[in-house]
C-alpha cells in the first residue's frame, strides 16, 4: 500500500533522511519546512498523512496540529508527531491537539512503516464513506457528512479491557467515570470474543503482556468477526518489541500503548478512538440513510447505475490529484434467460439476489458492488490496478460457480456461473465511459470465449 506522505521539519537534514527511507518503500513524499508552509501545501492538495516535527520556529507542531484538524478540508488526515521530546506530558499534549501518533526520535522503521499503513488503512475506509456521502449529495439528498465531526462526543462509551491485572481498569475508572463509560473487563480470550460478538463496544483494549491469553490471536479473531470488524482495538506493548508492534499494526490494531502506560495518555488515546469509531459510524448511517431513498436497486439492495455512474464522477476526480489507479469489473450472469424461461422470473429474482449477496460479501469494505442492469454487475476496486483486478474477478467466479444458488424451486438449487471483464485506469486519470468500455469489451470476449471465464482489456 502506498501513500501521499507529507515530511514537515525545519531542519533539511531530518527532511531528506525521512525522505529517503520513505521513498525506499516506495511512498510519495512532499516536504515542508515550517508549519504554515505544511499548511498551505496541505490544504491546497490534502495528503495521505503528516509526518510533523514539534519544535519548529513561527509555528510549532501542536498549533500546526490544532489548525489542521480544526480545518474540513484536513481535518480526516492523521498526523504522526515525530519529535526529540520523550516526556509523557508532551505526547499527551500532541494527542489533545489532534494527533494519531506521537513517535520519537529516533524513529525506528518498523515502527514508523507499520503505523503509516496502519493509519492509511483507516482513511482509506473513512474517504471512502465521505465519497459514497458526496455522491449521493449530487442527487438532491442531505450530505451532513460535512457537520458530522463537530457533533462526536465520548459520554456514554462502552469499553471492554481484556488484561488478567488490574491497573488499566482502574486508570480508565478513574478518569473516565465523569463520562458515564461503562468498562467491563475479562482475562479470557474467548469470554472477549463472546462479548464483542453480542455488545457493540465503542473500543476494545488488549494487553499483549498477558501470559494465558494469546493476544495476537485474540486481535486477528476480533478483526475477523462479523460484530467486530470496524470495532476500535488497541494494545498495550512493551516498549522496543518493535517485531510485535509491527505485527499488531498489520493485523489491523488501530493504537497502541508502549509500557509503562501513562494514565493520561491511556485517556487520550481511549478518547481519540472512541470519536474516530462514533464518526465511522455517524458517516455510515448518514450514507445508508441517502442511498436507501433513491439510490438502491430494490430487488438486490446493491447500488442501481444511476449511482455507479456519479461514484465513478467523483472517483475520477479523485484520482487526478491523488494519482492512483483503479480497477473496474464488470459481470454477466451466463445463459441468464435460460434459468428464468425455464424456472420463471420468480426463481430468476432469486437468482439475481443470491449472486449480488456472494459479490458483497467477497470484496473489501471500500469496494463498491452495483446491479449495472438486468442480470450485468460492476465492482468497483479503489487503489487496485489490473493485476489485482484479476486476482479478485477470478476469486468472485469461483465462488459463484463452487456453490449452486439455492430456491424456492422443488428440485433445489440452480448451478450458476459468470463472466468477467476486467479494466483499469492508469496512474494519471481516467475517463469513466472509456473505462467502462473496455470493461464490456473484456466481459465480451470472455462470453465469445466460452463463459465462465475471466478476460482482462
């Protein structure tokens, strides 16, 4: 995964060092030497992420910080402080002023790679909700996503802490008890997997140091569970297992604690998660609560055409300035008027139903399935080029051809395959309708080809 990184420091030794290491993994750097430069070229083309130095003349990080996320425009994009003070007090500071991450220097690189991508990772899913809000804005609905990030508030949160030692829940008790949080507490990974599996916490809190309890396990199940996917997890890790950190941050883990844990840190960082998971979730309810107005196909519950085609307006704007590619997949259910002349157009819905339900479920989260019309599908795939297109066309055609779709039919289920067309756009831009063109031209070729086959353009 790469990204946008934009370098802030003052001194040009430090600039070019991050600079170098972080073009070595193949990130794209932009640099500034004091805050209000960082902040002009950040609200002029908002990047990925912010590396930020404190101690800079004019303007130092936290007010930079402050500006930035107080700002529409910036005020998704994390920002790591990398900085030479190590105090407590100071990370806390930075934390109350915005930032993601506090990360000292010298930064290591496992642990500075990892916790990009970490924090990436989660703007990718975020830009996605505010890009699905701005399109169907385009339609004449409400899009408060705009608004939404004033009105998140922490009172009433809902914290579950697995650790077989008291002192993390009673640093949460006692400086969260004025917020009306509710923290239950278990030593038990899989009582931990049973309550996450039936409450909705607003963050989960896991110390890796536990003996009995295998904590990287428990976090890849907790990000594997259906209730618990999107949850807030953090960590708490003994300072200088970088190897451990990064693998935590790989497996999904949104933050992390280094040892021994400062009580005001453990808030802020309890604080900036619990409003981060609230605002996810206020984004994907404003967004559900639009499409289901006009926006949906009432047979499939997938995305109609209609909204395909502004996603992919505003998808192609998107990749002008971000530069990144995209990969577009469009799918035809084979010999489809064989099944409804010989069941009926009851049993064909059923059809139609039982693969737009497989496609869903066999993307990511930041994909986007549609019905194109009649029994054509397209899947959208951000950050993805050809290669990966093909991958995961290949995957969706298994699935569907591996299982026959079950109906309301006496004689059971129905065997049923698809074709792919596979597209995608290049680093510099695309045009919606020449993308979609090739797409169908590929979706032909594997239909003249013998269907039931993948066909890239």
């Amino acid at each position: 995964m790469t990204a946008r990184v934009l370098v802030v420091d003052d001194v040009l030794p430090n600039v070019k060092l991050l600079e170098a290491r972080l073009t070595s993994e193949y990130f794209h750097v932009v640099t500034a030497f004091g805050g209000q430069e960082a902040l002009d070229k950040a609200f002029a083309s908002p990047p990925d992420i912010v590396l930020l130095d404190v101690m800079m003349p004019q303007m130092d990080g936290f007010e930079a910080c402050r500006r930035l996320k107080a700002d529409p425009r910036t005020c998704h994009v994390p920002v790591i402080m990398v900085t030479a003070l190590s105090a407590s007090e100071d990370r806390v500071r930075g934390l109350e002023a915005g930032a993601d991450d506090f990360l000292t220097k010298p930064v290591r690189d496992v642990a500075l790679f990892a916790r990009i991508r970490s924090l990436v990772r989660l703007k990718m899913l975020a830009d996605e909700w505010r890009l699905r809000s701005s399109t169907s804005g385009r339609f004449g609905m409400a899009d408060d996503s705009a608004t939404i990030q004033g009105d998140i508030s922490t009172k009433g949160a809902r914290l579950l802490v697995v650790d077989d030692l008291p002192s993390l829940t009673r640093m949460l008790t006692q400086q969260l008890d004025a917020d009306g949080v509710t923290i239950e507490v278990t030593a038990n990974g899989a009582d931990a997997v049973a309550r996450a599996g039936s409450t909705p916490y607003d963050t989960i809190i896991i110390n890796t140091l536990m003996r009995k309890v295998d904590a990287l396990r428990l976090c890849a199940e907790l990000r594997s569970g259906e209730m618990t996917r999107q949850t807030p997890l953090m960590t708490v890790i003994e300072d200088g297992d970088d190897a451990r950190l990064a693998r935590v941050l790989d497996l999904g883990v949104n933050d992390y604690l280094l040892t021994p844990v400062e009580p005001n840190e453990l808030i802020a960082r309890v604080r900036t998660q619990v409003r981060r998971r609230r605002y996810m979730e206020a984004l994907r309810q404003n967004y559900e609560r639009n499409m289901a107005l006009a926006l949906t196909d009432a047979l499939t519950g997938l995305h109609n055409r209609r909204y395909m085609e502004a996603h992919l307006g505003n998808l192609a704007q998107r990749a002008i300035h971000s530069e990144r590619t995209l990969a577009l997949l469009m799918i035809d259910i084979d010999h489809f008027k064989k099944v409804n002349d010989t069941h009926g157009h009851p049993v064909g819905d059923e059809v139609l139903r039982a693969v737009a339900e497989r496609l869903q479920n066999s993307v990511r989260p930041f994909d986007t399935v549609a019905r194109w019309g009649g029994e054509e599908f397209m899947v959208v795939m951000p950050d993805a080029d050809e290669k990966i297109g093909k991958v995961v066309a290949e995957r969706l055609r298994s699935k569907i051809e591996q299982l026959p779709v079950a109906t309301s039919q006496p004689q059971g289920g129905i065997q049923v395959t698809i074709s792919i067309g596979v597209a995608a756009s290049q680093p510099n831009g695309f045009d919606p309708a020449t993308l979609i063109q090739a797409a169908d031209a590929a979706l032909y070729r594997a239909k003249e080809g013998g269907r039931n086959r993948v066909e890239a353009a």
